[in-house]
C-alpha cells in the first residue's frame, strides 16, 4: 500500500511542477507583454530549463522538510524532464538555423 501512495505522490509532484512552468510562463509573458523589459523577460522562456531551478530547490527543500518523499521525487523527476525537453528543442532549433 504504501508504494501505491509513493507513485500517487511522484505523479503529484510531477503535475505540480508542470502547473507550476505553465504558471511561470503565463506571468511571463503577461509581465513582457505589459512592460518595457521584454529582452530581459524573454530569457526566462527561453530558458526554463535553468531558470526553473530557482523555485525547484526551495520546494524541494520544503516537502522534505515536511518528509512529503513522493511528492518530492516528483518534483525532481520533472525537473529533469523539463530541463532534457528544454535542451533537445535548443538543440534541434540550433542545428536547424545552421
């Protein structure tokens, strides 16, 4: 039973990071749209894999503090994923420009 609830959670955890990109992307893109910092808010779209770790690390570190271990797992696994997608589009965006 308890690895059912493991799985639920890295599920979780996963899904809450997504919600969490597409969060940061809307305000993004609300904030550029809306302001005069277009340049310097375009590079967190572009960069999501390495911008997100500025909200990872703290939610990582505050659902262990809360020994949320699924939850947790998730989050890292979608990280990860977030930030191999980010970097297999750079690449086909890079070798297609050449």
């Amino acid at each position: 039973m308890r690895s059912i609830n493991e799985i639920s959670g890295i599920i979780g955890g996963i899904f809450l990071l997504l919600g969490i990109n597409i969060l940061v992307f809307v305000i993004v893109v609300f904030l550029s749209v809306f302001t005069t910092a277009t340049p310097i808010l375009g590079i967190p779209i572009l960069c999501i894999g390495l911008f997100q770790f500025l909200y990872v690390i703290p939610i990582s570190f505050s659902l262990r503090r809360q020994q949320r271990w699924g939850l947790m797992k998730g989050v890292i696994i979608g990280a990860v994923l977030t930030a191999l997608l980010n970097g297999g589009c750079w690449l086909l965006i890079l070798s297609v420009s050449r």
